[in-house]
C-alpha cells in the first residue's frame, strides 16, 4: 500500500493537486514550520497549487542556504480523520547533488557512458523524511520520491533487459528506490544533452531508439515498467 500511495501522491501533484486561497497569518505559520524544523531562514515567494477540491494549502520559498530555489511546504487543515501538518520537499534539496552523484555512479557500473538529470522532487516528501534524515535513508525511501532521466548510447539495444535487470541490481546494491526514464539514443549526441536540452527528448521520441519508464519498490523490485519504441 505504501508504495501505491506513493505513485499515487506523483499522479496528483503531475495533475494539480493544489489548495485554495492562504490568508496571511497562515502563510505566517507555514513560514514558522519551516524556521523551526531547519537550520535556515525562509523567505516566500508565492502561492503554487490551487487544484479544485484539495483542501490542502500550498506555498513556494526560499531559503538562506538554497536562495534560487522554489521550495515547497505544504498545509493540511484538520479533518476528522488528521490532525492539521505540514510538509516539505526542503531535504530534496539538501540532497540533490548527493543523489545525483549516486545515481550517475549506478548508472555508469551499468552502461558505461551515460548522462543523467536528475531534479528535486517538486511533490511534499512524507513525514519520515526530514532534517535528521541520513542519505541512505534517503535513497531507500520510497516517501523521498526520487525520479531521474537518464541517456544511454543504444548501440547496447539490443541487450537491453539483460542490462535492465544489472541496473535494477545495481540500484538495489547501492540502496536507490527510485522512478527511471531510462532513453536509449545515438552515443554520439550524449555530450551535447543538457539539463536545458533533455526535456526535448522526452517531447520528440523520433530523437530516441527506445525507451523504459520504470519505478522500483522499497524492496527495490519493479512497480512499474514498460518499454516503447520510438514510433
């Protein structure tokens, strides 16, 4: 169920999932959340979300240590089922370079030269991830949701589940559950894809040989997966 809910919670952000209008004095006490629960001081930026029927509250700041970044933390009034929190994605952040870096490393064991992107996670992460969160613990959880593109050169196309499979294996080695698109192309294009470019191979498959959108469990097996070609 766990894992599920955290496919779920990645639709509902994708497709908005917002709230409605934040008054001040609540824009206050989500500001003061975040003063308390980290070593930094926020500043905000503006209201984000706004999805019809969420009753939950969104805004975006900044911060001291991450000043050009769009942080979310996110208010859940109480129901009569909860109590009213918050939650955030600031420990994306705080790990971006570091699961970046484990993910390229992963990725390479695997299929030599590759290129890898990897953002934080633009969802509130779940309430077991925070600021006394290690990254290993943050690899491993599937509440971190950890997502990545990655470039391989497809003259390994053809091999392409048994490779599949040594990465999953190495991901589970090197305790990384996250979700993949994993994009097969000309090995010769790989040095010219940027983190400003890379969206277009998403957009115009005509780009891509193959392609594999896959996301691995807690246990680091397969949730989901799925190979199409580039027709």
């Amino acid at each position: 169920m766990r894992k599920m809910a955290s496919l779920f919670l990645m639709l509902a952000v994708l497709f908005g999932a917002g709230g409605c209008s934040i008054d001040r004095n609540l824009r206050q006490k989500m500001l003061d959340y975040m003063n308390k629960k980290y070593d930094d001081t926020f500043t905000f930026l503006e209201e984000t979300g706004g999805g019809v029927g969420s009753s939950r509250h969104d805004i975006l700041v900044s911060s001291g240590r991450f000043p050009n970044a769009q942080i979310l933390v996110s208010h859940y009034p109480k129901t009569d089922t909860e109590e009213e929190h918050f939650s955030d994605n600031y420990v994306a952040f705080v790990f971006e370079d570091d699961v970046r870096l484990a993910l390229t490393s992963a990725t390479q064991t695997v299929y030599g030269d590759c290129r890898v992107f990897h953002r934080p996670a633009p969802m509130p992460l779940g309430s077991d991830v925070g600021p006394e969160t290690t990254l290993a613990q943050y690899l491993g959880n599937p509440s971190s949701h950890l997502s990545a593109v990655v470039f391989v050169g497809d003259e390994q196309v053809e091999d392409r589940d048994v490779l599949l499979e040594m990465f999953r294996k190495q991901l589970k080695e090197q305790g990384i559950c996250v979700g993949v698109t994993l994009l097969y192309v000309d090995p010769a294009e790989l040095p010219e894809i940027t983190g400003e470019s890379y969206n277009g191979y998403l957009q115009q498959n005509g780009q891509v040989t193959m392609r594999c959108d896959f996301l691995l469990d807690d246990q680091f097996e397969f949730v989901y997966m799925n190979w199409r070609n580039n027709e």
